[in-house]
C-alpha cells in the first residue's frame, strides 16, 4: 500500500463525506477506496471512520490522523510543483475564506480571471463575517480587514483602504451637510459594530485633530446591513472606501467631509497557523494583490511582505 496515496484518499473521504465522492475525484472505483482505507485502518490499528446512514464521519484518532495526513499530502504536492518549477501549472483544490460583503464587491467577479489562468485548479470560497479557525475550517488563505488579533497566524499585507464619511443623496438633503467633525454629533449616524468600526474617530487635517463620538440608532454586526442602511437613507456612516466604492463612483452615495482624513484599514491576506503557506495560496494572494492595484496600495511598506500578524 502506497502511505501516501492511502492519506489522500482517506482526507478526500474525510471531505467529501463519502467514498464515492474520493472515487470520483481520483478516478477510481469505489470499491477501491473502500480496500484503501481498510488497509489504512489496519496498518495504524485503529478505527478512523464512522459509518452510519448519515454518511461517513472521522473518529476522535481519525481528526487527529486527518490533520497530519491533509499537511502532509499538502508538504508532497508542494515538493512536487516546486521542483517542476515556477512556471508549473497549478492543480487541485484551493480553499478561500472571506468576509461577504468584501468577497462579493471585489473577489468573486474576479475569480473567473484566476481561474482562466489556472485551468486545474478548483476554489471553495467560504464567505463568514466572522474570524473562522482557517485550520478547523480547512482553508487555505483568508482575506480580512483591520488589525489581525491572533499573533501565531502568518500573514501578509495586501495594502490599506481609507475610511470614509457617506450618506445617501436624501439623507443630506434632509439633514444637512456636515462641514466640520464636530458636526457628525447633530446626525444619525449607521454604526457598525465589529472590528474596524465603532463609534469613537479620530480626524485628522494637517496637524488638526477632531475626536468625534458617534450617535445613531442603528448598529449592524455585517457590512451589507450597513450598506443598505446607508443606501436607503438612514444615516451616515465611518466605513472603509471599498465598502462602498461602486455606490461612491455611481453617486448613488456621497462622501462627506472629504478634506479630513481617518485612519485607513488594511488589508491581509491570513494563512493558518502550523503549515506551510502553499503554492496556491500564495498565488492568489498575488493575484488579489495585483487586481486591487492602487485601490488598496499601501504607502507604509511593500505590498508582498509576509509578516506575524499582530493585535
């Protein structure tokens, strides 16, 4: 029995849930997976699989045995593109996770371009708001926005996006324009309320400072509700520029107090923790980070560098 080859079958049953699913991505009968992990059960002497009518799930030592046969299946395939070479084709599955609203204005409808230049490769896109364990999700590279609280993920910085003051065309035309920071505190304002928003800002021009604490009735946890409560008039909001960018070039929204600045908010692309960064990954981290150009440029370090992200 080929350990190797055994590891990659049991990790595609252990995704794909089924033997008939790792059958089909290998090309093989079913009955052959079936022989590999049993041969694979007996070698390490233990069970790594539960069956029942619900599908197959891995046991307690199978998450374990799952965790280090994925890394290295993953270390195997990585020697192999590395000595074919840069230029070698990319192959297999790529696993990304991101926020929704991010992924869905400015990475989805650029997938199509990645894909067309890697005709082997498939992507699983997860979209969460939510900072997922990318080793217990199994994903490969995360995008995420603003300071990265885990220390131990290795990380590397796209480039930072300012922040911006909007309001939809009716709101201002009801409630007035705001002319200095000192003024936002007379408006509803559309709070977002996770990591990167808040209600306490800081603007600067040239050396003038305006601290401002924000008042408004709506505070959303997603930045799609944020989104559509701006749109429909609610308030204004502090949000970063590519929340919004297609409303802003479209003046379906309308920045305001464009003359002070905010602190801008990074973008990382976010790899787990014990593994290595993949080929894959780090392809598209490049290709992201070339597509965004000058939207997301970074004026304070290259772009590329890979760093310990730090809270």
């Amino acid at each position: 029995m080929n350990r190797l080859a055994a590891m990659d079958a049991f990790v595609r049953v252990v995704d794909t849930g089924s033997f008939t699913g790792a059958a089909r991505q290998l090309r093989v009968g079913q009955p052959a997976i079936s022989k590999i992990i049993a041969q694979l059960e007996d070698r390490v002497g233990v069970k790594l699989l539960l069956r029942s009518t619900q599908g197959l799930t891995p046991t307690e030592a199978g998450e374990t045995f799952y965790e280090h046969a994925k890394r290295s299946v993953e270390e195997a395939d990585e020697a192999e593109v590395k000595a074919r070479g840069a230029a070698a084709a990319l192959s297999g599955r790529l696993r990304i996770g991101g926020a929704v609203t991010f992924s869905r204005l400015h990475v989805v409808p650029r997938l199509r371009k990645f894909m067309a230049m890697h005709p082997a490769l498939d992507l699983e896109v997860f979209l969460d708001d939510r900072d997922v364990d990318l080793v217990e999700a199994g994903i490969d590279i995360a995008l995420r926005m603003g300071d990265q609280q885990d220390s131990s993920l290795t990380a590397r910085k796209i480039g930072s996006s300012p922040r911006v003051v909007v309001g939809a065309p009716s709101y201002l035309e009801e409630a007035g324009i705001p002319v200095t920071p000192a003024d936002l505190v007379a408006h509803q304002s559309v709070i977002y309320d996770r990591r990167g928003g808040g209600i306490v800002w800081t603007f600067t021009q040239g050396t003038a400072e305006s601290a401002v604490t924000l008042k408004g009735r709506v505070r959303l946890t997603a930045a799609e509700g944020v989104r559509e409560a701006v749109i429909s008039g609610i308030g204004l909001a502090v949000a970063s520029e590519w929340m919004f960018s297609p409303e802003i070039a479209s003046g379906r929204v309308a920045r305001v107090l464009a003359d002070w600045s905010l602190p801008k908010i990074d973008l990382w692309a976010v790899f787990p923790s014990g593994r290595n960064v993949s080929t894959k990954a780090r392809a598209f981290a490049s290709f992201i980070e070339q597509e965004l150009g000058s939207k997301f440029a970074d004026d304070e370090k290259e772009a590329g560098d890979e760093v310990v992200a730090t809270g």
